[in-house]
C-alpha cells in the first residue's frame, strides 16, 4: 500500500496522536518508539493511511516530536524528529545522511559499508548499503515507503551515486502493508557481479538476486578476527555465502579451507572470487547441508583447527524460540565435534529473537556435550557501521562467539 506524498503540508495540519495517561515508559526515556496500546485512536486516527506523518504528545501536554504512525503495527509511531513541526524533506534526509556518512568515513577507508542502520542513524524503517557507487536500498515501513522520493533526491545530491537499487523483499514489509518490491531507482540496471571490498579482499556479490542487500558487511570484524587465528592453520567454514569468513582467512595465510554452503549460487560467488583473489588452490568449496557435512566429517574422523558457524537465523518468529535454540544447541555440539584439540571456534546468531544470554548458553551445553572444555574468548556484534540506538539495546541483533577449545 503507498502512502500520500504528505511531506509538503504545513507540520501545523498534521494529526496529532495522544498518549494514554501514564504511557509511553520508553518514548518518555527516549526511544523513538511507541506501541498501538500505549496511544488513544479515535475513528479517524485509525482511517489515517499507513505511513502518515504525525504529532505524538503525552496526557501531559509534552510534545514528542515528528513521528511516522501505521495503524495496523504494534510499533505503531517510530520517531523521525525530535521536533514536533519538522519538515521532512530532501533537505531533512540530506542532514540524517550527512551525519551517517560522516561516521562511516571516520570508520573506513574503502566506500563499503552499511551508510544507514535505521533506528540506529535516526532512519527508521531504512537501510542503506554502500558498495562503491552502487546504492542498495531496504525499507521496511510504511512510513519511510512513503518519504522515497525525498530519499532518493537527498542520496543522489549526497553521494552521485551511478546505481541506486531498491531491495523491497524483506519479510517485515508485509507486516507493515506493503508488497515485495525489487527495482532501480536511479542509473541502468544493476548486473548480477559486483566487487565488494572488505578486509584488502574483493569479494563478488549479487546484489540483484543474493539474501538480504546481497552482502553481510555485519561480520567483518568478526572475519578479521578469525583471519588472524586462522594463519597457517586449516579452516572450516560451514555456512560460507559468498565466502565471507573462508577467503578473508585463506588470505590472510590459513593452510587449507574448507567452505560449505547449501546455495549453489552464492558458491559459485565465493569460488570466483577466490580465484580473483589467487587463493583458489588453497580453498574447497561444497554444496552441502552443514549438519550432514559435520556428521559425516566427524564419522570419518576428520578435524579442523579452525571451525566457523555462521549460519542463517534460526529462531526467526518468537514462537520458534525453543526449536531455534535446539538448533543451535546441535549445531555447536557438532561443529565441537570436528574442530582440532587447542583449536577455535566462532558460534553466531543472527536471530533478533534470542537473548545473547540464551544463545551463549546453548553454545556452553553444545560444546559440553561434545566432550570438550572451552575458553571464550571474545564476544562480538556487528561492526561500528551497524549501530542501535542507545535506547534500543534489542535492536542489536548479531552474536558472535569465538571459542579455544581443549
Ligand atoms: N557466514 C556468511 C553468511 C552466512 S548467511 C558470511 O560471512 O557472509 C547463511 C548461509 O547459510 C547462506 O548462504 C545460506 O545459503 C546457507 N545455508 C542455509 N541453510 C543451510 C544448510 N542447511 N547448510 C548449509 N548452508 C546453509
């Protein structure tokens, strides 16, 4: 569903959204949130299209700011402005983006990066991976759906993009209203190989058909880490993609790696670029089921100095939260199983539904019941180029272990 372009009505007409008396804990701390049961909804505040432009103020009178509503969310209002009359325009998105790319520039020296983690750059519902002069674009809320061409204006001014694609086929769209959507909003077509600079690798993605924005610049530094244990030892990467962990690894000197991945496609992504970045000999690449290959290679007694699990989420709705960490459970007792005495371990989860508690927890027993003694050695999220917002701690989705085992 689309939204009006409202961002040209005078702030002053916009509706104005009450809080029920003694709600909104969190939007009084300061999140930029507000949930469907914390707001009083007359007839025509519920008529109001998805995505509307609004006013949130207290029973108290205290104005909250410049919010996006979507009546049918349970995040109903995500704050775009602390000022209750901002005008939210091309020039509005250029300042947010500024401040954006101004940290990014500060972290990297490569134009790679993720320029925009929602909430976390005070861009809620938007996401904006840079690949050198290609943008990738992903919105997932009515409410920035609806402010697009004031994005793609203040993106284009920014930055003088050649390439800017919109990713719309993210699940949370459809919560939200709005429909799968793929296409280019500025420049020829993307094509289906691009270089992804990260670490002194050029990785290939396909940002046209690949998971997510095509790459995962989130583990970066997680990559770096284990490149640097990796060194003349051997590697297995058991959910490889386009050879994130595995080619930053046999680079960086490892003796043999191993990846896995049950994508052909994104196989074929990380074998091209081994061969581009003259690691090709040292590097296997196998079209498999990671908990198959762990059992079978565990039968055949084989061991890895190096094992990386990496794997897509597995607790993916909150009601799969027992299942998910049963899964994690196995998948850290198999991937024990195979990694050498006096060798490392990396356990990830980018499930935004377990706690990093729980999921630390299952690591413990997995590896336990693998028979092995473990140090934990380093805890990680995402890189710097993915922040949350101070008052959205939930929001960091990513946990990264990293083991020496006995
Ligand atoms: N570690 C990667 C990201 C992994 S994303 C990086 O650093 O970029 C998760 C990957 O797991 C996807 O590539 C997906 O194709 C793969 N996958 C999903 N199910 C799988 C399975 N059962 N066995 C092996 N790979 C699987």
């Amino acid at each position: 569903m689309q939204a009006p372009d409202h961002s040209h009505i005078p702030s002053s007409t916009r509706p104005v959204l009450r809080l029920k008396p003694r709600e909104g804990r969190r939007v009084r701390a300061g999140a930029p949130w507000v949930f469907s049961n914390e707001i009083l909804l007359s007839p025509e505040h519920k008529a109001l299209q998805p995505g509307s432009l609004v006013e949130v103020v207290g029973d108290d009178g205290r104005a909250f700011g410049t919010f996006c509503f979507n009546p049918k969310t349970l995040i109903a209002l995500r704050r775009l402005d602390p000022d209750p009359r901002a005008v939210i325009d091309m020039a509005w998105f250029m300042m947010r983006l500024s401040r954006a790319l101004a940290i990014r520039e500060a972290l990297y020296e490569r134009p790679y990066y993720r320029l925009v983690h929602a909430e976390g750059d005070g861009l809620p519902g938007l996401v904006v991976d840079r690949f050198g002069d290609v943008l990738i674009v992903q919105i997932t809320t009515a409410g920035m759906d609806a402010l697009l061409p004031q994005l793609t204006d203040a993106l284009r001014q920014l930055l003088a993009p050649a390439q800017i694609m919109l990713r719309g086929d993210a699940q949370a769209r459809l919560l939200e209203g709005l429909k799968p959507e793929v296409r280019t909003l500025h420049g020829p077509d993307l094509s289906d190989r691009l270089v992804v600079e990260e670490n002194g690798v050029r990785y290939r993605a396909d940002l046209v058909h690949g998971q997510k924005t095509g790459w995962y610049f989130d583990q970066r530094d997680n990559r770096a880490f284990m490149a640097g244990l990796a060194r003349e030892r051997s590697v297995l990467d058991c959910y490889t993609y386009a050879g994130g962990f595995a080619l930053l690894a046999a680079k960086g000197g490892a003796r043999e790696v191993v990846a896995i991945d049950s994508s052909a496609p994104a196989l074929a992504l990380a074998e091209e670029a081994a061969v581009a970045n003259g690691v090709a000999e040292r590097c296997q690449f196998l079209k498999a089921d990671a908990f198959e290959e762990l059992d079978r290679l565990a039968a055949e007694r084989e061991r890895f100095e190096v094992v990386i699990a990496d794997p897509p989420p597995f607790v993916r709705a909150r009601k799969d939260l027992e299942a998910g960490a049963k899964a994690y459970r196995k998948l850290a007792r198999a991937a024990a199983g195979v990694t050498a005495s006096g060798g490392f371990l990396l356990l990830a989860s980018c499930s935004h539904n377990i706690s990093l508690e729980r999921f630390a927890q299952e690591c413990a027993i997995g590896i336990e019941r693998a028979g092995r003694e473990a140090a934990l050695l380093r805890q990680a999220g995402a890189g710097p180029d993915h922040p949350a917002h101070p008052m959205l701690p939930e929001t960091a989705y990513l946990k990264t272990l990293v083991y020496a085992l006995s």
